[in-house]
C-alpha cells in the first residue's frame, strides 16, 4: 500500500510506493489554518496506477485530522474534490 508523507520542511505532500520510491507530490502553503494546493504531479513511471488519487486521498485526511481548511488551486486537486463530496467540508 503506497504511503502519504507531509515533507512540511519541502511545503509538499509526497507519496511513497510500497518498496519506498517517491512517486510523485503535491505542493502546497500553508496561510493560517488553510492549505493552498498549487500542483501536484505523478512521476511518468507511475502514472495510471491510482497514485493521483491516493496522494490527495491521504493529505486530506490529514488535513481533515488537523482541523485545517483546503484551497485547491491546483486542477488535480480541486476535480478530485469536486468528485469526492466525502472532503466538502474542507474547502475554505
């Protein structure tokens, strides 16, 4: 099962394959008690095995058992919000 990392030193969510390889990552800011997503990208090599998705899955659980609040400014996270309404309460 791929693992979702806050690098909050590199101001990124990472995702980690199961033998430990960076997949890919979405950056983000924080301002106060919002988290501004600005883009998130899947190495090439990993691209189409649902790893998109899992990254933004586990950062808004994350974000969600902070008590923060999203502003999606990238488009991956903001169309993976607009498909999953189970994260709606989290848009700032």
């Amino acid at each position: 099962m791929p693992r979702v990392a806050d690098n909050s030193a590199a101001f990124r969510y990472e995702i980690f394959t199961d033998e430990g390889d960076l997949a890919g990552f979405s950056t983000y800011t924080r301002r106060g008690d919002r988290v501004v997503f600005w883009r998130t990208e899947i190495a090439d090599e990993f691209e189409g095995h649902g790893l998109g998705g899992a990254l933004v899955r586990g950062a808004m659980e994350d974000i969600r058992a902070r008590g923060l609040k999203v502003v999606p400014r990238c488009p991956y996270v903001l169309e993976y919000l607009e498909r999953h309404l189970e994260y709606d309460g989290l848009r700032a």
